[in-house]
C-alpha cells in the first residue's frame, strides 16, 4: 500500500499549496522537555497552524487536487472531531465550496464554534465519532454531495509536509513518537522518512482507551474496539482504516499506548516547560516519549504538538490536577 504514499516531489508540490496560506510551523529544541525525559527533545509546533493543529495542511491539499482535476463540488460533506472539520472549513472556504460537517453529540464546544467561524454548517449526530461519519456519508449521498474522508491519498500528500519540514530541519533525529487518530498523521510521518531517505524511527501512539489501531496492527487486520477516552478526542476511532493500516503495519517501529491520565500529565508538563497549549491527542507523543524514557538516553526525540484546541473548562481542569 506504500503505493498511497506521496513522494519527495508529491510533498514539495504540495508544500507550495500549503505555504500560499501559512509559512512553515518551528521546531524547538526545548530544554526543561529534554530535561524531563532525559532526552534531546525537539517540539514541531502544529498548534501554530491558523487553525491550531496539523490537519489545514492536508484540507488545503485535497481540495487543491480537486481543483487541478476539475471536480470542486458545489458541497462537501464530511465527519469529524474537531481538527479536520476545521480543516475542511478552512479549505472548503478558499475554494466557494459550501461544507457541512457531521460530529457526535457532545463534542468540543470550542472546536465546534471554530468549524461555525469558518462557514460550516455543523451537525450533531451519534454517539461517536463512527456514527457521525456513517450519518455524513448517508447525507452525501443523499444530498449528491461530495464526501471528504478522514483518510486519502490527497489528504496524506498535504499533512506529509510538516513530517518533511521536521525531518529537514532536525535530521538528527533518531525516534519520533506520532499520535494515531484515524491515521493521516503517522502514514505522513512515514511517506516523509521515505522521501528523504531518512532513518528515523517511527512509533506510533494510540489511546489505552481507543485501541482499535494497537489492536489491529497486533492481528493484521481491522478489529474494532470501544472508545472511552475522556480527553485525547483527536484519537477517539473505533474503527481503524484498512488503507492506513496496511501502510503503518510493516512500518512502524512500534505502538505505544497511553492512558487519558498520561496525557493529562503531559499536558500539564508541556503548558510548564513551553508555556504552549496542548489537546489531549496534541499531547500524547511526549505522554507516549515519558513512558519509555529509559529507552531514549542519548537520543534526539522528535514530538508533534499536533493540536492545541481544548476547551477552556477542560484545560482548567487539567492544570488543576496533581500529577
């Protein structure tokens, strides 16, 4: 499947398409972070993004192919969480396309206001994040509208650019822990390591309460698991993605599972040491690089800050607790 992977000219064309919106977000190497883990820590700041995570860049690249083909649709209709919706948003509005997008009962307040600012229309419908994707494509077809995945090819070739800016910048780096919600994330991690020829290795992060991911890499195949996660939203699948599992499978080093505890953790110790807001998925790679710290003396540790959008009220919550 690595033929779903975007190559070195794939991701350089498509950092043109991102950089007509944003310049290149920074890395740094933060020192009470390398402290802390016992490690050369170096931060990719996605939160600093214009919608204050990673996915606006592979939006900006999937409806830019839609264009160059020919086949902007008068509406795209999408599901979410809360980051690619707003990404969705974001590039659907670039375009004149009108969106709409579909998230479970009870998401994020904020994130929900943010998809609004941007011209979507939001509805609210399921449980989860399965049922609200189910329930969009239900529409799409109903409404002969155009369905936008969470997972595809176009999306991968826009999100693989700031694996490639951070390979680039730091290529030093021996490990990088990656967050996997439906799996755009890390398939970009890899596609830019192959790209670059880079011998990085790649870990990849799932919730310990959204383990469709683990457990599916661990089988060989799809196996769906219940979702609990209070707070890592970014990574609430049930359902893993056949396509980006059959890309992580051969290629990462290994999984990672942490608990909604090590990630609130994580949070509170990023907010600390950078002073810089994490989501719950945002802060899972440095939650995932604490558990395994004894590995990684001596080593440059690549993070991806992939979001900064929390709800306040939860925030609060999380600097208020004690470690």
């Amino acid at each position: 499947m690595t033929d779903l992977l975007p190559s070195l000219a794939d991701i350089e064309a498509a950092a043109e398409v991102v950089y007509r919106d944003f310049a290149p977000t920074p890395q740094y190497r933060w020192g009470l972070l390398s402290e802390r883990l016992g490690a050369d820590c170096w931060l990719k700041h996605e939160n600093h993004t214009p919608v204050g995570a990673f996915k606006i860049r592979g939006g900006l690249t999937y409806f830019d192919q839609l264009a160059r083909r020919g086949q902007l649709p008068r509406e795209a209709v999408s599901a979410t969480r809360g980051n690619h919706g707003q990404s969705m948003g974001w590039a659907a509005r670039r375009h004149g396309v009108a969106c709409t997008i579909v998230v479970p009962r009870g998401n994020s307040v904020e994130k929900n206001a943010a998809m609004r600012a941007l011209g979507v229309t939001l509805i609210e419908h399921g449980d989860d994040f399965q049922e609200a994707r189910e329930h969009a494509m239900r529409l799409a077809q109903e409404r002969g509208a155009h369905m936008v995945p969470s997972f595809h090819p176009d999306l991968l070739r826009g999100v693989a650019t700031y694996w490639w800016e951070f390979l680039r910048a730091v290529p030093q780096l021996d490990v990088a822990y990656v967050p996997i919600g439906q799996g755009s994330g890390a398939c970009s991690a890899i596609a830019a390591k192959r790209a670059l020829g880079h011998g990085v290795r790649i870990v990849g992060v799932v919730s310990r309460h959204a383990t469709t991911y683990a457990d599916s890499i661990a089988a060989g195949r799809v196996i769906e698991a219940p979702v609990t996660t209070q707070l890592a939203d970014g990574m609430a699948c049930r359902v893993a993605d056949q396509a980006a599992l059959d890309i992580l499978r051969p290629h990462l080093d290994h999984v990672v599972q942490v608990s909604d505890a090590e990630v609130a953790a994580a949070m509170r110790h990023l907010f600390t040491d950078t002073h810089n807001v994490a989501e719950g998925a945002g802060a899972a790679a440095f939650a995932a690089a604490l558990q395994e710290k004894d590995r990684l003396a001596g080593q440059a540790v690549g993070l991806a800050l992939t979001g900064g959008n929390v709800d306040a009220p939860v925030f609060a919550g999380v600097l208020g607790a004690r470690d």
